[in-house]
C-alpha cells in the first residue's frame, strides 16, 4: 500500500509556490523547511516568489527548487500590485504555500484562489502575540516549525533534514581575503534595523578591542555598505586583529565567511539566522524582542541567548525604534563584560567538544 501511494505521488509532479517577499532574516529561515520538502519529494517543483536580493540566499538548493526574484522589492499600488499578479501568472503552479501572510501574499493567494488552486498560509498566532507582550507567561513556536505545518497543510509532510547551506565540506573563501592565521575566528554583527534590537555600539565597541587584546583571536566586523562601513572600519585602527567586512563581499561570499567562524555575535538580525544557515554557533543579543517571540536562529541553543530578563522585556514582537521606558535598559544593562565572559566560555567548551 506504501508503495503504490509513494508511485501515484511521483505520478503527481505538482508545482508548489511558495512565497515570502522579505526580509533577509525571515526569507533566511525558510530555507530549512524549503531545502528539507524539496529533497523529500524530488517529484515536485518548488518555486520560490522573494525579493531579488533575498534571492542571493539560495544556494546550493536542490534542483526542484526554483527562485523567481521579483525585480523590485517592495510593492505598493494598483500598477505594482498588477505587476505582481502579472510575474506570478508566469510561474506554474498548482498550490500555493504563503509563507508570508500579509497583504502583498494575500492579493497573490486570492488569484491563485479563484484560478482553484489550494493555498496553505502561515499561521501568526496573533493571539499568542498579545499574550507574550501582555503576560509575558508563554513562548512561541519557532517560525522555522510553522513554515513546516504551512507545507504540511498542503499534503507535504518530512523530517527536518537541512544542516548547513555547505553540507558537504567547508566552502572555499572568497578571492581576494587575506590570509589570517588560523586563530579563533569571531564574527561580530553589532547592528540590527530597529534601534531597540541593537547593542550600544560604544559597549560593544569594547567587546570587540577587549576580545582582539588577548592575542589568540581575529575579530571579524559585519555590516552593510554606506555608515555601518565607515563606523566599523574605524574600529579596526585599534588593534590588526580586528577587520571590518562590512561592505566588501557579496551575500553568497559572506555566508562562505561565517562558515569558517568559530563563534558569531549577533543581534535578533539577518546575521544571527544567516551564521545559523551556515552551521555556526551563534551568542544571540535580544533587547525589545527575546526567543519566546519565535525567532531565534535555526539549531540555535537557547543557553547561547543573551537577555537581560526584565519584566518589560519582550516590548514587541519585530522591534521598533522606541522604548516605553525610554533608556533602553534591556540592552545598555548588559555589560561588556558580560558578553566577553559568555564569547570566551563558547569557545574553551567548542574547543573541549572538538578534543
């Protein structure tokens, strides 16, 4: 009976499309449920709608795996709106997975809806939301599991199968990046989109020449082009073992990078759910927002999670540029010293794990 339901599934080469426009970091943590479906119904077309520049992060998918990235990343209006629809008629398709589940996917649902296509969308636990903000009392599923319950829905089950975006060997860096010793390589990504994300950049400043003083590490800076470059490159006069990266890779070469860390220090950012996608270990820095929110990094460990743990906290779900306290004493009460202990700790335990 086994055997003739796997034969009329592969008789059915079905079109998936799945959708999640933005962001990096939420795009990032589709991957495991998508790279996981898709190896486990080679039969099937997964055809991924997102953002052009989330598109860059689909390496090393498998081969029924299409990106379809959209030319302009944000989309408003009766004419884009049209433009959209217009790009999705292109792609076949038989269900839909909605990944995203807000206005721009639900206008793509109802068009697949009335050309009688079954569509499955993300479930956000809205209520859940209220009550971790108001109580404080419960913890959310992983975003990561709920993309899985979305596939579910439509028939595909599986096992959670992805490990790293280079699950055969370590990549190879990219051309051009000097040739440091091979000390303990730590990443560090100080910055995040919404203010009260994101670590005091004089504090973690300190983390960073503290870190590059004791002799036997390389600090590697993370960021993106433009302010955060010229702010990080600045750090770097301080000490040799401290390089700024911000700006100089490609996405696809700076996940290559984060392969080779031994430790990354990140906000709740794309940075934390990018170094899990490559398999690092991640010390997670959480202000407004903590794990119960539902976002910490895939195969991430909860003991790896920095949080300050006061009854404010979290203050919302996705971050924001305001504090209800107005000082930010979630994130500014966290001392270096603190986040130089737990960096050191992560790695003599990597180092005895790797013994």
């Amino acid at each position: 009976m086994a055997t003739y339901a796997k034969s009329h599934c592969r008789m059915n080469r079905q079109h998936i499309l799945v959708i999640r426009l933005s962001a990096l970091g939420d795009v990032a943590m589709t991957i495991p449920a998508i790279y996981s479906v898709a190896r486990a119904y080679p039969w099937c077309t997964f055809h991924m709608l997102t953002s052009e520049w989330c598109g860059h992060l689909f390496i090393y998918a498998p081969t029924n795996v299409t990106i379809h990235s959209l030319p302009t990343p944000d989309l408003h209006g009766v004419r884009t709106t049209l433009r959209l629809l217009t790009f999705v008629r292109r792609i076949p398709t038989d269900v839909v997975a909605d990944l995203h589940c807000v206005l721009r996917s639900w206008i793509v649902d109802a068009f697949c809806l009335l050309r009688g296509k079954n569509v499955a969308v993300l479930d956000k636990h809205r209520l859940e939301r209220r009550a971790i903000l108001n109580q404080h009392q419960c913890a959310s599923q992983s975003y990561v599991s709920r993309y899985f319950e979305v596939f579910a829905r439509l028939g595909f089950h599986c096992e959670q199968s992805f490990t790293s975006l280079f699950s055969n060997a370590l990549p190879v860096l990219p051309d051009g990046f000097p040739k440091y010793q091979r000390r303990t390589w730590v990443g560090i990504a100080p910055f995040a989109r919404y203010k009260n994300k994101t670590y005091p950049i004089q504090q973690m400043r300190t983390v960073a020449e503290h870190l590059a003083t004791e002799g036997d590490k390389e600090i590697f800076l993370f960021g993106s082009k433009g302010k955060e470059t010229e702010l990080l490159s600045s750090w770097c006069k301080y000490s040799p073992h401290i390089h700024c990266l911000a700006g100089q890779f490609t996405l696809s070469e700076e996940l290559a990078l984060m392969a080779h860390l031994d430790v990354m220090v990140a906000m709740d950012s794309a940075n934390m759910h990018l170094a899990s996608l490559v398999g690092v270990r991640v010390i997670s820095i959480w202000g407004s927002t903590t794990p119960a929110c539902g976002f910490m990094g895939w195969q991430q460990r909860d003991t790896d999670a920095v949080v300050a743990g006061l009854p404010c906290q979290p203050c919302t779900i996705a971050g924001s540029e305001h504090c209800s306290r107005g000082d930010f004493l979630c994130l500014t009460s966290l001392s270096p010293i603190c986040l130089i202990n737990k960096i050191k700790s992560t790695i003599k335990q990597q180092r005895k794990q790797a013994r």
